[in-house]
C-alpha cells in the first residue's frame, strides 16, 4: 500500500538544517509535493536542541509547510501497547519512537529517517537512510 505521505524523524530535520546536500534535496521535493508530516515529539526534539533565535527562526519557517499530527487519547493507549508487545519480544524502545511509528502508521504515514529503531516496529513503512 502506498503511503499518504512522510512523517520525517527528527535526526532529518537536523541533517536538513546542518545543510546536508542529499537530504535538502529529498526534503525540499517532498515539501513541493505537500507530503511532509511532523508531530509533537519530533517538535521537542527539534526545538530542544535550538541554540539561537536565529536557529528557531529557520526551523519555524522550515516547519510551515509540514502538516501537524494531533496526538489522540487512544494514540497514546496503542502505542503504549505497542511498546508491552515489543518488548515481550526483545524490543525496548525509546517512548519518542514508539509513538511516531504507531502514528506512521495509524495515518498511513511512511517515516524517513536515519534510526534502525523504526525496522524493529511491525506495520510501518520505514525509509531508513544512511548517514
């Protein structure tokens, strides 16, 4: 199945903001194409690590253009169950991750990224990148 779009990890955006020439060019066309999608972690994660005004300024302006998932009650509850059915088979998880792969893919969302942790999650579309 295809997906409907991409939510991008946070490990991107940070590459894409250090200037990062094959990442630019992949996020830039799936900005044109209005297929980026970001949530509330990935945000915290980004804005955390913001040393400058003028470092908040790019990422607020880059970040305009993606489409903003709400986190539900019921998300959290799934991806929580997620996380006890993952590691009842080995698999312990960092929360942020969990939850941004169960959102992928409860909105039929493939996830770009840099990190291994999202193979480990059943159901997603993972476009794993090197770095």
């Amino acid at each position: 199945m295809k997906s409907s779009g991409t939510l991008v990890d946070t490990s991107i955006w940070i590459d894409f903001f250090r200037g990062n020439p094959s990442v630019k060019i992949l996020l830039e066309k799936l900005i044109a194409k209005d297929e980026v999608f970001i949530s509330g972690p990935i945000l915290y994660e980004l804005f955390q690590g913001i040393r400058s005004p003028e470092e908040k300024k790019q990422v607020k302006e880059a970040l305009l253009s993606a489409h903003y998932i709400e986190i539900e009650s019921n998300d959290w509850e799934e991806a929580a169950s997620l996380a006890s059915h993952l590691r009842a088979k080995g698999s312990t998880l960092p929360m942020t991750d969990i939850l941004i792969g169960h959102l992928a893919k409860t909105r039929n969302l493939e996830i770009l990224s840099f990190d291994p942790h999202f193979d480990q999650i059943p159901g997603i579309i993972h476009r794993k990148l090197s770095a």
